[in-house]
C-alpha cells in the first residue's frame, strides 16, 4: 500500500482548509434563514427512518421480512421484543422532527411524540389487516400470480402500498416528513411514487406499478386497479396573488369504488372518476367520469409499408 502512494502529491492542506471554511460560512447562513438565529437543532436520520421502515415491514410480516432464518415458531418473540424497540425509535426521529418547529417546547414536544408513537405501533393491527386485502387483490386480479407468499415478496405495487400505508398513519399523526422520508424510500425501491397524504382504501392493487405517481390529496377507494405509469396528479396550483402557493387544497383525482385505471393513462386535478369506470390506456382527462363509464383514446389510424418487391 505504502508503494502505491509513493509518488503522489501530498494535499495542499491550505487549500483544503480554504474549502472547508467557504462550507462552513454557507452552512451557517443556511442554518440562521432556517432557524431564525435559534442555535441548529438536531435532524432526524434518514438512515435510521429507513431502518425503522424495514423494522415495521418485518413486524407486519415477520415470516417474510423478519431476520434471515427465522423460524415460524418464533416469530412471537421476534415480534414482542422489536415493537418496544420500533416504538422507542419513531418516538425520537417524530421528537426531532416536531423540534424544528420555531416555538416548539422540549418537554411537551417529547411528550406529544410518545403519544404519537404509541398510536403509531397501535395501529399496526389495523394496517396488517387492511394490507391483507390489498394482497388479496392483488391475487384475484393477477393471473400470473402463484400463491400468496409470490406477491408479498415479489409485487413492486404491493410493496408500494404497504409502505405508503405505514407512512400514511405517520403522516396523520403529524410526522410529514418522516413520511416523505418514507416515501420516498419507497419510491427508490420500487419506482412507484405516492405522496403519504394520499387517502387509499382497501383492496389497491397497482400492476405491474413502474411510472404511478399518485398525489398527496388524491382519494381511492375500495377495490381499485391502477396500472404502471398511471397518474393522479394535479391540473394547476393556486397561488394567494403575490405568487405564493396555497398548500393544502384538494387538487388531485377522487377515484371512487371498483375504477380500473389502465397503463399510460393521466388524470388531472380535482375530479371525480365515478364507481366502477374504466380508463383506457393512454387517455388524458381533466374532466370528471360518471359511474361505469368507458373512456377511451379515438383509435389511431395504422399504416403498414410494405418492403418494395423487385424481380427475381
């Protein structure tokens, strides 16, 4: 090792401290617009958020996504002594989030994020019932589905949604960015990106999934299929006149019961898509959909060429 350095320069320790310097009077600037000249608090991890993620998967499904080699027979225990340790954990990354805010007072701040965590392991009993609709689903709607243990380890839009599920009751409780964070460790692991507002109720299946985008005020009810590339987005943000966005309107789509929404399609802003409708591939609307309704493109018309023929 000693022999493959010999020969390169040494570091201009000068320059590099001149570097650090210019970082640290940036950061510092950052921090006072950030902090209103309070003292830089404490961040939550991403690291340990996308650890606690996993941890939570692994208490829903402990057969599948519990330790390597676990055996069905103790998968209680594994279950009774990480709940403690999930709940401890979220508990400190909602503190520290909730501690950015300009007024927020320690005491009560860390009393109100242990609420917030016990309510969030609380709900997990719910959460794995209604996940188990959506891989229900997903096996009634599914023809190259196998069995039911395929589709939980292997459906990118299952996966999808049961992490959006976990994320939506944070973000519920107040914890938003600890549900971004989340999220967006969803959206990296499966290509598939749900704002954690969205409101998804049960028996979601998205197919196949690579592309779906589904906005953070989006509504989906009950026995919904959606297909990759699909998106619930918004037409237009409003602004208050001065070019500021207002934050926090409905904007995107309601899609109401038993709505099948296939490949490619696109809908736009606050509008409903009426129970039991059916959006072909491809198709644009920014317009609402009563209930059954078919919506198609116009068919394209197709023009085959023929290679020119000569003589033999």
């Amino acid at each position: 090792m000693n022999q493959m350095l010999q020969g390169q320069p040494e570091p201009d320790t000068a320059a590099l401290s001149e570097v650090a310097e210019k970082l640290r009077l940036i950061r510092m600037i950052s921090q006072q617009k950030r902090y209103k000249d309070r003292p830089a608090p404490c961040l939550p991890s991403r690291s340990l958020i996308d650890e606690i993620l996993s941890e939570t998967v692994g208490l829903l499904y402990p057969a599948h996504f519990g330790p390597v080699g676990m055996c069905h027979n103790e998968t209680e225990a594994y279950v009774a002594r990480t709940l403690p340790t999930v709940q401890a954990r979220i508990a400190r990354q909602i503190a520290l989030e909730w501690m950015l805010s300009d007024d927020a007072d320690p005491t009560e701040t860390y009393a109100r994020a242990e609420a917030a965590s016990l309510a969030f392991v609380a709900s997990l009993p719910v959460l794995r019932d209604l996940h188990d609709t959506d891989i229900a689903a997903a096996y009634a709607g599914d023809p190259s589905a196998k069995s039911l243990d395929e589709i939980i380890f292997c459906f990118p839009g299952i996966a999808a949604v049961l992490r959006h599920r976990i994320a939506h009751v944070l973000y519920g409780l107040g914890a938003t960015m600890i549900a971004r964070i989340m999220a967006e460790q969803s959206h990296s692991m499966t290509g598939i990106d749900i704002h954690p507002g969205a409101r998804i109720g049960p028996a979601f299946f998205i197919d196949h999934g690579t592309g779906v985008v589904i906005g953070e005020t989006a509504i989906i009810g009950r026995n919904v299929r959606l297909y990759q590339q699909v998106t619930l987005g918004a037409k237009r943000f409003e602004d208050d006149g001065n070019g500021q966005l207002i934050k926090g309107r409905p904007r995107h789509p309601v899609i109401e019961d038993d709505v099948v929404i296939y490949a490619g399609a696109t809908i736009l802003g606050r509008i409903t898509i009426g129970r039991g409708a059916v959006i072909g591939g491809g198709v644009w609307l920014t317009r609402p959909v009563p209930a059954a309704a078919i919506v198609t493109q116009a068919a394209p018309e197709l023009s085959v060429l023929h290679p020119a023929t000569t003589p033999g």
